[in-house]
C-alpha cells in the first residue's frame, strides 16, 4: 500500500518544458473559451471589461468566479431547441 501512495505524491512529479508548454496551451484554450463567452453574453462594455480584466488577472479564481455568470437560461433553452429538431 505504501508503495501505490508514494507513487501518487508530488514529489515525483517532473515539470520539464514539454509539461510546461502542454499547460499554457490548454490554459490559453480555457481563457479564449471565457472571453469568448463573456463577449456572446448580453453586458454592457464595463461589464465585459471588468470580467475580462477580472478573469485574465485572477487566473483560475477568475474563471471559477465567472462560471456562474455564464449560466444563462437562454442557453440551455437554445441547446435543447437545436438538439430537438436534429
């Protein structure tokens, strides 16, 4: 049992350059999908502003804290219209 525990600690854990570089590519995907939804959603341009300041400052607080935000009723609603008549 010690053994599988200690192959789950971080300390085996190697950030190397390849590591590196595979986590800004998906954190750029993350933060790209979050302006872009914050661009389809109905603020005013302080409100945008703020949320694409708040979520490009705050890295991963920001876009946790936007998530609720992003939840529309008229999404779901959408979503489910399209699923319907395919």
């Amino acid at each position: 049992m010690s053994d599988l525990l200690s192959r789950l600690s971080l300390e085996a854990v190697k950030f190397n350059t390849q590591t590196l570089v595979c986590l800004l590519i998906v954190w750029t995907v993350v933060l790209a999908c979050t302006v872009h939804s914050i661009l389809s959603l109905p603020f005013n341009r302080h409100q945008r502003w703020f949320w694409i300041l708040f979520v490009i400052c705050l890295p991963a607080v920001g876009v946790l804290l936007y998530l609720p935000f992003a939840l529309t009723k008229e999404r779901p609603a959408a979503y489910y219209r399209r699923k319907k008549k395919e």
